[in-house]
C-alpha cells in the first residue's frame, strides 16, 4: 500500500511539472535605444510563491557574469486581479508572491550593447542575443520545455537560430533551458547561405 502511495505521489509530482508551460515573447520596437522587452509567461503554477533567476554564467565560459545588472523595468502581472509582488532576494534573483495566480507574466528590459560571444547587442541594424543574458528561468526548472516568440523591428526580415520552428519562422520551440541558451540568434537583414555536405542540410 506504502508503495502504490508513493508511485501516486511521483506520477502526480510528475504531471504537475509537466503541465507547467514556459513562453517567451521578445518584442524590439525601439532597437535604436539597445533594449529589447522580454515577456516570459508561466501557467500552471501552484504554491505561494516563485522564483526566477538570471544566469551568471554563459556555455563555455568560466567566468562569473553579471547579466542581471541590464535587467531593467521588471514587473508582474497575473491572470487574476489580485496585486501581484516581488522583490530581489539577491543580485540575480526575483522572489514573486504569487497570491493564488496560477499563470503570471513577467516582463523586463534587457539593455544590450556589448558585440561579443557571451553577450547580446542590439542597434537599428540587427539584433545578437546569447540567451543567458536575455532570458529569465525559474529557479529549479531548468528542465521545462517552451517557446520563443520574436515581434522583430519592421524593418528585419531574417532570424537564424538553430532552435526548431514551430509553426513559423519567427516561433521556435525548446526541450530545456539550456537548448534555448545554447541557440544563438542574429535577427536582422544578414545575408543567409544554404549548403549541403555528407547528406546533411547547413544554414
């Protein structure tokens, strides 16, 4: 009986994890300021409380990075209307009180304005996005999976990205957190080459 308890226990565990859904929209309306807005939407939440962390880090590097300090104007809203709060707990961290919401959406500022392999950089030309200094993950669910909405400025035509499409060139999905931030993207006008060698397919 102990048993069938507890295999109830993990099934239902199980279930609840993967009925949680992750969705981010990535909106560059203003490229010329070097910020992009994030929206990070969260459903099937329970509990109290949530918290969602910036990386310190970036795949491939062994330094500690401070990506945190170009999160700007962060806000919360939810499903309900209830106020919904939240405060740093630490550099990288954002503790969320999620008074009873069972999906919320987080929205911040990214400021992006320095061209290298561990960061991102935004202009009126294009946009390259490292994803640990862009996207927000919530703190021991690294494993969930979930999209990646682009909204690209007017006058951007192309993405490159080695995420899997879904539904469009400007939607793509992801198994975990660390496939989406192992995906660099170029958004923009760029030009694009296509070549095929030992049967498989290159971009």
């Amino acid at each position: 009986m102990k048993k069938l308890i507890l295999l109830s226990f993990l099934i239902a565990s199980s279930f609840k994890v993967q009925s949680q859904k992750i969705e981010y929209i990535l909106d560059f309306a203003e490229p010329q300021t070097h910020y992009l807005t994030v929206k990070m939407k969260i459903s099937g939440l329970s509990g109290k409380t949530i918290d969602v962390k910036m990386p310190t880090w970036a795949p491939g590097s062994y330094l500690i990075r401070e990506f945190s300090k170009n999160v700007d104007f962060f806000k919360v809203t939810s499903n309900t209307p209830a106020e919904i709060s939240w405060s740093k707990s630490d550099k990288n961290t954002w503790h969320i009180n999620l008074a009873q919401a069972q999906a919320i959406t987080v929205e911040y500022k990214v400021y992006a304005y320095e061209l290298s392999v561990r960061t991102s950089f935004v202009d009126a030309d294009h946009a390259y996005l490292n994803g640990t200094s862009v996207f927000l993950y919530i703190d021991g669910k690294k494993n969930l999976p979930g999209t990646v909405q682009i909204n690209p400025n007017s006058t951007w035509k192309k993405i490159s990205c080695g995420l899997e499409k879904d539904g469009s060139d400007w939607k793509m999905k992801f198994a975990d957190y660390d496939v989406l931030v192992d995906s660099p993207m170029e958004i923009g006008n760029q030009d694009v080459f296509y070549f095929e060698t030992s049967g498989c397919k290159y971009e």
